[in-house]
C-alpha cells in the first residue's frame, strides 16, 4: 500500500485490487475491477473510471482513473477501509489494467 504523501487521502497499492473478466451474453467481454483503499476518514466515495487513452496505445492494458470523493461533514480521523469498483467493457487483448494515476497495475484473471 502507497503512503498518504502522495497527495490523495485514500492509500491503496496493487495487492488491494482484483481485476476478474468474464463472457457476457453476446460475446463479449468485461472486467470487475475491485478494490479497497485505506482512507483518512470514513465517508469518502471512491469512484473507478475510464482514463484517457495514452498518446502510444497499448492494446493488452485498460486505462482507468481513481477519484476521491471527500465526505461532506467533518469526522474524525480514523483510518477507514474504503471499497471501490467498476466494471468496463474490454476487448480479448486486455491482459492488464493500469490505475494510471495510482500507478497501480493489476492482472486480469478470467472468472
């Protein structure tokens, strides 16, 4: 797990994500990126979304971004686990997903 000094209230490292693919109905593919980051305080929202693409694509790893919304009244600190997940579609050749802003990388398993 990454420390707080990073700038981001919620610490959290790639041994606190799992990311598990899976068929759907037509054919397709998607991952459930899971998650559980060790924020400051409780009540803050954790959101997974899509990044950007990179100027060089790559096409084995899913670009994500993971926000912190802050709670909206004060509380105290204590150092509260946080659960975050998305699910996204992706194509055969994904093999990784890259937090990007987190520099977290984590395998796709196929569940």
């Amino acid at each position: 797990m990454s420390g707080y000094g990073n700038g981001f209230a919620c610490a959290a490292g790639a041994e606190d994500f799992t990311a598990t693919a899976h068929r759907t109905g037509k054919g397709g593919r998607k991952v459930t990126v899971k998650g559980t980051c060790q924020c400051r305080t409780p009540g803050f929202a954790l959101k997974l979304a899509l990044a950007s693409p990179p100027i060089v694509p790559v096409p084995e790893e899913l670009h994500l971004e993971l926000t912190e919304v802050p709670p909206t009244e004060t509380t105290a600190a204590v150092i509260t686990p946080t659960d975050v997940e998305g699910e996204f579609d992706i194509g055969d050749e994904v093999e990784r997903v890259l937090i990007r802003n987190r520099n977290i990388t984590v395998l796709v398993k196929e569940g």
